[in-house]
C-alpha cells in the first residue's frame, strides 16, 4: 500500500501538460530511432542525452524513456514489413510478422504487435511498481554464475525446441558464437580471429549482421523470384486495427507467459533481446497450432513483442535500484543519472521519491500514448506496402547501406553487411535456421564473459554453478532443454507419444 500511496504522489508529478507533451515528443523521435535499422534506442538516448543537460532530472528522464518506449514500438514496424529488425530485440518479430504482412494482413500484423507489446510494457510497470523494494534483494543474489546460467537456458531452448534437425541449430549457433568471439578478449586484450584485419579488432557488431542475414538476404531472395513484392495485397481498413485489438485477448495465455518470461529476463537481467526469442520458442511449444508458426501465426508475433516490451520495461528496475543496468539503454540513462546529480541504488528510493515514483508514473502513461500513437499510424505504415518492388526494393537497400554505416561510422561495415547479406541467402537455401546464429551474436560475448568470470572466482572448480539453489535450477532446466530432442525420441520409441512441437525452419519464414 505504501508503494501505491508513493504511485499516486507520482502521477502528480508526471501528469501536467508539460511532462505530456515531452513524453508525446520523445515517443514521436523514438518511432523514427526504431524504424531505422542500425540506430537503435541506445544510440537515440545517447544522441538525445546531451539535450536533456539544463532540463530538470525529472523532465530529461521521462523525455530519455519516452524515446525508449517509441523506439521499442518501432524496431517491430520494420520488422513486420520489410523483414529488417529495427532493433536487436525485434528479430523474433520477423518470423511470423512479415509472412503475416505477405498474406495481404499488414494492419492486423502491426495491430497484433503494438496492441501485445503494450500490454507487456504495462506488465513490466506494474511489476517495477509492486516490487521495486523486493527485486534489490533478490538481485543481489545475480553473480556471474546465474547470469551465466540465464543465457544457457537461452540457448539450450533452441536447441531443445529446434526445427527438424537440431544439428543444424547447432551448427547455426555455433557459427553464430564464432562471429561473437572475433575482435579484442575482454579479459587478456589479445585479437582473436581477425585474420591481421585491424577493422576486426573491434569486433563485428550484432546490427550490421542483422542487416545484412535479414534485410539484404530477403532482398536477394526477391530478386531470384523475380522481383515479385507480396505486400501489394495490403488493405487499409481503420475497422481492421479495432477488430485486431478485441483479437488479443484470446491469446490470454501466451500474452501472460511471455510478460513472465520477459519480466524474469528484465530483471535477472538477460535482456529484451533473449527474453523474445526465448518466448518465441517456449509460445511455440505450448501453442494450439504450434505447426503454424512462420508461417504467420498470430501467437508468433504476440509472443516475443509482449516479452520484448515486458523485459524493456523490467530492465530500468535493477538500474534504479542497484545501479546495475539491465540493458544498453538502460546504462546510457544511468549515465545520466549521474549526469544530473544522481545516484543510482537503494537510496535514491529514499533521496528523491519525487524523481523515481514521477519516473514510473511516466512510464505508465508513456506507453499508453505510445500505443495510442502506434495504432493511428498503422495504415500509413501498411500503405507502404502498396508500392511496387522497383520502388521500395532500392528503397530497402539505402536504408540497409545508411543503417550499417551508422553502427560504427565505418565502411567496412557496408562490406560486411553485403557478406552477411549472402551468407542469409545460403543459409535459406540450405534450410539453416537464422534465429539461432543471431541468438549466438547477441548473447555469445556475454555469456562468455560470464563464464569465465565464474571460472576465475571459483579457482576453475565448475561446481559453482551448482553452488546454490538458484544456478542450479536455472543449470537444471538448461540441461533437460538441451536434451529435449533425444528425450522426446526415447519417450516415442517407448510408445508414450511426447511430441515436440519445433520451432520453424528459416525456409518457412517468408522472403520478401
């Protein structure tokens, strides 16, 4: 009760016309940040940043996650109509948002994905507000051995729910960890796989990758099939977009599943980005018609978009409660918390519950104005689709070129966006799932640096990941994950009749 007594003192703060406009400004910059591949709501917050110097702490914040909340919103529009993620964690969107969008059902796609990732946004809210006090304490207990722990279960739900043959996933995501280790060691310095390429140094960044596996791959995939643009068949209909919205909460159980997975991932913190892939695979375990996904089923979008935006919004509690960001923008704006004179941690809650509960006021109403917005442009944004592929193929291609460069502000990263641009093509040809090669970019690093962080504590003794009950849970569940395929063929042999329902080959993901 207190907590609420604090909410409504921070409603007083965050609803006053000036706070209002500011949220409606940065929701508007960050739906143009996250229709941009390549910029991303870290660079936004980060290119915004320095304008928020002489605001008030309590404006330049909820102007900061406004930005956040409108380029979370549009990393999916992209996403769904064009195949190119706008943001990291927009990837699981792709793979039943864009065949959706090819079936002619653009608005239902993006009403589907704006209507569940708000709901899962407001989830996240809600469960800063109930426990903000709690999580500090329970976050505490996160060291290198659980966090390692969070991203194996990441990646041994692949494998367990992989299509048709997990050796392939494997392959994939094992190529995918080779790309992650390129570039400088984190802990000895030393280059690794560079090849004597002093642009490899710093690595090869997850975005320019993505880029190229998903927007250039598509395009060349087009171009074998001459040049035909399904999303013609788009149709504009303000009726649709409502009709969509009463579609939602039919998916009750997987909206539910995923803001849990995604809150869990939010504050551990694992991140949006392996929270909706992680959804994404266990939504389509559970599933009526898990045979449908990638293929355009309405559950493979509402589950990775209502995690994404529950494990974004989960992500600023452990920044404001500990001082430990639970995501790249989330550190960014933690930077400038100490920009404007703040500390964050437990007494920040205490020093100033006018900047903290104002802040979490914001977010509730950030994100009803972001859906608000979202679904009115959702006809321009289908209306797109309506042009022919001579127009909006060039289109696609210097979108792809100015996203890649804008990484790093490097041209070598144009080149390495063409390569990856080709290897996306083989890997379709060859039926390799993506998904697991993008999961291994984005959490490879990580992980790694976890492990070996936990290594070096434990004097190189592996029994610190079954050194409390927490890890080893975690290490548990990734280990009966990973083995599922052999478990599942053992337990059809023996005639008891488990079957697995897989996530989709890359084959069945539309191409433009």
């Amino acid at each position: 009760m207190s907590n609420f007594g604090l909410l409504l003192d921070g409603f007083a703060v965050a609803l006053t016309t000036h706070h209002i406009l500011i949220m409606v400004a940065g929701v508007l910059l960050g739906l143009v940040v996250g229709v941009l591949p390549g910029l991303g709501a870290p660079n936004g917050v980060s290119l915004l940043l320095p304008l928020t110097f002489t605001m008030d702490p309590v404006s330049a914040i909820i102007l900061l996650t406004s930005m956040y909340w409108g380029a979370l919103f549009g990393g999916s529009t992209t996403s769904i109509l064009f195949n190119i993620p706008g943001e990291p964690s927009s990837v699981a969107t792709t793979f039943d948002g864009y065949p959706m969008a090819r079936q002619g059902q653009a608005v239902r796609a993006l009403t589907l994905a704006f209507s569940s990732a708000g709901i899962g946004a407001l989830t996240g809210v809600i469960v800063i507000t109930l426990l903000s006090g709690w999580v500090a304490n329970f976050a505490l207990r996160f060291g290198a051995a659980e966090y390692f722990a969070v991203y194996f279960m990441a990646f041994a739900s692949f494998i367990g729910m992989s299509s048709g043959s997990p050796f392939k996933t494997l392959v994939s995501m094992m190529l995918g960890f080779a790309c992650s280790a390129i570039g400088a060691d984190t802990i000895s310095g030393e280059s690794r796989l560079t090849f004597e390429f002093d642009a490899l140094i710093g690595g090869i960044s997850f975005l320019v990758a993505v880029i190229g596996l998903f927007g250039l791959g598509e395009l060349i995939m087009t171009m074998e099939e001459n040049l035909e643009f399904h999303g013609v068949k788009a149709k504009l209909s303000l009726r649709e977009i409502f009709k969509t919205v009463a579609e939602v909460p039919r998916y009750w159980a997987t909206v539910l599943r995923s803001a849990l997975i995604g809150c869990w991932m939010g504050i551990t913190p694992g991140g949006p980005t392996a929270a909706s892939f992680m959804s994404y695979a266990i939504g389509r375990r559970f599933a009526k018609n898990g045979n449908r996904f990638g293929k355009g089923e309405p559950e493979g979008i509402v589950a990775p978009e209502t995690a994404d935006h529950s494990a974004g919004s989960c992500a600023l509690l452990p920044m404001l409660a500990l001082g430990i960001p639970g995501s790249a923008t989330a550190a960014v704006m933690m930077g400038g918390l100490m920009i404007w004179g703040l500390a964050p941690g437990p007494m920040l809650f205490t020093t100033r519950p006018d900047f903290v509960w104002g802040l979490i006021a914001s977010m509730y109403l950030g994100n009803i104005i972001a859906v608000i917005l979202v679904l009115a442009t959702v006809p321009m944004f289908a209306y797109i689709l309506r042009a022919p592929f001579r127009i909006v193929g060039p289109m696609i291609t210097v979108v792809c070129m100015i996203g890649a460069y804008t990484v790093a502000s490097h041209t070598f990263d144009i080149w390495l966006a063409l390569l990856f641009g080709v290897a996306g093509y083989v890997f379709k040809k060859l039926d390799y799932p993506l998904a697991p090669f993008v999961l291994a970019m984005v959490l490879g690093d990580k992980a790694e640096d976890a492990f070996r962080q936990a290594m070096l504590t434990s004097n190189g003794s592996a029994s610190i990941f079954w050194s409390n009950g927490l890890v080893g849970t975690m290490m548990a569940l990734g280990i009966i994950l990973l083995f599922l395929p052999l478990i599942s063929k053992l337990l059809s042999k023996a005639g008891i009749g488990f079957r697995r329902k897989a996530l989709p080959p890359q084959s069945e993901v539309g191409s433009v």
